[in-house]
C-alpha cells in the first residue's frame, strides 16, 4: 500500500488493496489547531496540516493544498479569506476590459501565492514517507469563471471566440500551475480540478474545456508525473466527455453513480476515484459512513480504482 | 450558479427575490428534499427545479424568468431589462 498503490489505481491498474485519498483541504488546518486563513498562507504550517492528515488519516494518498484560488490570487485577483474555507475569488477582471486591456500575466513560481505553496510542497515532500503528495492546479473553465465572472457562459454562446480567447489564457495558466506542481514540487499526481465543469453541456465541454486542458496535461506528462482531473457536482452528463481529455484518472463527486463511472472508466482504461458522500455522511451524518464506505468499495472494485470523498 | 442571478439589475430585483441555501446545513436538507431537488446545483423559480446542474446563458436566464412571471407588468419589465443587458454586452 502507500504511495506506489495510488499511482497504479490512478493510472488504471490493478491494485491489491484498494487505496485510499482523503481530500484534505483546511480541515488540516482544524487538525493542527491552526485558522485555514493562516495555514494557507504559511509554508511550514501547511506542510505540518499535510503531514498531520495524512498519519491521522493513514492515507496512501492526499493532496497539497485544496484551494482553487492560488492561480487567480498570484495574478493580484481580489479574494476574500476564510477562517474555515479556501479564500473565494471576488473580483472578475475581465469582466468590463479585454484580455488585451487587462495587465494579467501568467503567474509563475515567484509570483502571489507560489513561493508559500512550493516551499511546504517540498516541506511535505520531503517527510510524507510513503504518500503519494498530489498537486490540485485550478482548472481552465473554473478559472476563466473568475476572470470572467458568470458572463462566460453566456460567451460561450454567443462570443465564441471571446471566450476562446479567455480559455486559451487560463489554459496557459493552469499549464503552469500543472509544471510548477509536477517539476519543481515533485508531486507524484497533480489533477486539474473543475468544479464548474459539470455545469456546461457536453458540447461545450468538448468545445473550449478538453482543449484547454490539454497544455496542464501535456506538462504533468512531461514530468513524468501521473495526471487526473477532479470534477465536483453532478457530471453525469460529461462523465464519457471527461474520458477523452487523455487524463489517466477521473475523480468524481458524491452525485455520481458509482457503477456508472466505473463502467465509464473501465471502457476507457482510466482509474477513478470517489465517492464517499462527503456532505451527507462526513459532513451531516445523515447517511452511515461505514455502510456508505462498504457501498462505494464495493462498486469501485480493485481495477483502477481509488476511495475518496466525493 | 448563483452569481449569474446576482448580475440581475435593480429593476429585476425589484420584484425577484433570491435566496441561496447551503446543503451543509439543516435549513438547506430541508429546502432540497422540500423542493424534491434532484442535484446540485439547481435553481428554483416560483419553487420549480428550472436548472438543475447547468449555469444558464443570460438569454436562458431571462426566458425562464419571464415564464415565472406573476403579470405582464413583470414580463415587459424582464424583456426591457434583456434588451438592455443584451445592448451593454455587445
């Protein structure tokens, strides 16, 4: 088990034991006692939040950080900080300007927020033993959303090149943020993480998403790093879209079926991962999370398959 | 999903109210199972399930609010509001 488990589960392959990957986001925070604020924005506290929730939770797998907003922040976007969430983007910068007319510039690794992320990545890193650390870039449609703001899914209809050319941007974005992850982190997985994504038909997805996920592919691969995409709410829809982005692994929400997503990954020889019904048995306590764990283990089988919070 | 409803102009709100609840607590359960939710996210108006996991374009967005309108008073006040967002977005 450990490290070595999650990578042949997330890359389609059989694994003995099923492995398992907490998603753990601020909730680190919580364990060490510390603000999500504060941990967020200090190096040596994420990586003991990190290390912290991967011994309590005996995970063979967890994620650096669990916050969407680090790309849009370290381009001087506006967001607001939470004692108990990830901060939430609240400016939209190309809402009233273009592209051309904005001053927004592809962050890199010395730019906002980055120095603080890569530096308790290799903290983590270099302590996790063996997990497999795994690095959550922001998406291209969700990023494009906080440029944006709600207005590119109207653009996608009616401006089709506008928000081509938006998407083209937050591609590149998100292509850093996959390289800063894989090549200078040293993670062992990074996903491109869409929590919007299940919000668009499929032939938008197939339209301006797959494309635009392709350069953060593309760059985890050239690290010789395992990638995956995370996508939230319900994606039945695009579940069979999301197999041909060419990631290794699709990870889904606690809405999903798990026998459809398994047949779904199992066609396309991807791994999947999920669905633990985070809010109704984690978080609520509505549903038994044992049985709910039986139920999800159950369906997911031994064939590429990861458990995780939905 | 919300946001899209948070663009509205002030004559829009004027006679839309809008509230979003949250699943992670028991006022929201109760809203969704009320509502007989299905997925979320999912936008109600005048309690019926209208986007259920799809933010609407704005065009989508007036033409269901126009279908929920309580009068014509409310509908020629949509349309005027659409033809304005539409001029501004262009």
């Amino acid at each position: 088990m450990g490290k070595q488990a999650v990578i042949d589960a997330y890359e389609g392959r059989y694994t003995p034991v099923v492995p398992w990957v907490p998603y753990v986001g601020v909730h680190g925070g919580y364990l060490i006692g510390e603000p999500g604020d504060k941990v967020l924005q200090d190096s040596d506290l994420l990586a003991k939040a990190v290390l912290t929730a991967a011994e309590r939770y005996k995970a063979d797998g967890i994620p650096l950080a669990f916050d969407l907003a680090v790309e849009a922040m370290s381009m001087g976007i506006e967001a607001k900080w939470f004692e108990d969430n990830p901060p939430t983007v609240i400016e939209h910068p190309l809402d009233g300007k273009s592209l051309a007319e904005s001053d927004l510039q592809v962050p890199g690794p010395n730019d906002g927020r980055w120095p603080v992320i890569i530096e308790a990545g290799k903290k983590a890193k270099e302590q996790i033993g063996d997990v497999a650390l795994i690095g959550l870039a922001c998406g291209p449609l969700t990023l494009a959303s906080h440029l944006r703001g709600s207005k590119i899914f109207t653009d996608m209809v009616k401006k089709p090149e506008l928000a081509e050319e938006i998407m083209d941007f937050a591609a590149k974005v998100t292509e850093e943020s996959c390289r800063i992850y894989a090549e200078e982190i040293g993670c062992d997985i990074v996903a491109i993480v869409e929590p919007v994504g299940s919000q668009v038909r499929p032939a938008t997805y197939d339209k301006f998403v797959i494309p635009a996920c392709q350069p953060g592919l593309k760059a985890i691969e050239k690290a010789g790093k395992t990638t995956a995409l995370y996508i939230c709410g319900d994606a039945t829809k695009i579940v069979e879209n999301m197999m041909y982005t060419g990631a290794s692994c699709v990870c889904v929400d606690e809405q999903l079926n798990m026998n459809y997503i398994r047949d779904c990954a199992l066609k396309y020889g991807r791994g999947f991962g999920g669905n633990l019904k985070l809010t109704l048995s984690l978080s609520l306590g509505l549903v038994d999370p044992r049985e709910d764990a039986i139920v999800s283990l159950a369906a997911g089988g031994k064939l590429g398959y990861t458990f995780s919070p939905g | 999903m919300v946001d899209v409803l948070k663009t509205l102009p002030d004559e829009v709100t004027d006679f839309i109210e809008y509230k979003e609840w949250s699943i992670k607590n028991e006022e929201g359960i109760g809203k969704f199972v009320e509502r007989q939710g299905r997925v979320l996210p999912t936008l109600c108006i005048n309690e019926e399930l209208v986007f259920e996991s799809i933010i609407p374009t704005s065009e989508e967005l007036y033409d269901a609010l126009k279908e929920g309108a309580r009068n014509e008073e409310q509908r020629k006040t949509l349309e005027k509001a659409f033809e304005k967002s539409e001029e501004e977005y262009e």
